[in-house]
C-alpha cells in the first residue's frame, strides 16, 4: 500500500531577493510566503526546517501513541516539539541535527517499560527513518 501526499512551492527570482509560496494539498497551508528572510533572517513567514520539524514531531507523536497503543496503554496527551538545525557545511547548507523533546502524560505505565517503547518510536516514526540528520530524544512521563 502506497499513500501519496502532496506539498507545492513556487518561487520567483533570484536568492535574496527572490519569494515564493508553499502549499499543502490538505490546504492547511495555501500560498504561504517564504523566502531568504524567512530561512536565515528570522523574518515573518515559513521555511522548509519549520515544515520538517512540524512534520517530525507529529509523525513520532502519533508513532508513539500507535506503539503505546499496541502495548494496552492510551495516552492522555502526547506534546513533542523537534528542533531542526541547519549548518553551514562543506560550502553549503545541511539539516545536521533534530532534537525532538515530548512530555506525555500516561498514568499506569512503568518507567522501563515506557523508555523502550519511546525509543522505539523515534527510530521508527516514518519521518525519522527518511532523515539522515543526528536524531536526539529529550522526554518526560508525567503519571
């Protein structure tokens, strides 16, 4: 089974100057701007780090849930953030790291047992497995 997801990007002109828009076939983002400023200028708008780290955090929430799930135990809320860093690299630019942090609030469940299952998911959240950045966890269980 193969599911395809659609994202679209135009862009107009040359790198600094230049802008564009992105747009997700969900339509949660329809012709939103981005640019050079948006990237390395902190600048109002999105950028494609954003979009990955995004992407990231939900992909390894919803994993986490489904292996939570399969183990007989719901969480209550599951809050992950993914923090992408972009370095300059051999006269380029690379995404070289992605630190996820998740507080998830899970009454019931043993400490050991929670650890393995939540490592599990990061090394399995379909996201994770496409990235060749350095993937770190950081994470809290709030019983």
């Amino acid at each position: 089974m193969t599911i395809h997801k659609k994202g679209q990007a135009h862009w107009e002109g040359d790198i600094k100057k230049g802008k564009g828009t992105i747009s997700t076939e969900s339509g949660a983002l329809e012709q939103h701007p981005y640019g050079f400023n948006t990237r390395f200028e902190g600048k109002p708008g999105s950028n494609p780090e954003e979009l990955i780290g995004a992407a990231h955090a939900a992909c390894f929430s919803m994993a986490l849930s489904l292996m939570l799930g399969e183990a007989g135990h719901i969480p209550q809320s599951i809050d992950t953030t993914a923090d992408v860093s972009l370095d300059k690299v051999d006269g380029g630019f690379a995404i070289t790291k992605i630190a996820l942090q998740s507080h998830v609030h899970l009454p019931g469940i043993e400490k050991a047992a929670f650890d393995k299952i939540i490592h599990q998911a990061k090394e399995n959240c379909p996201v994770s497995k496409l990235l060749k950045a350095d993937i770190t966890l950081d994470y809290q269980l709030k019983n």
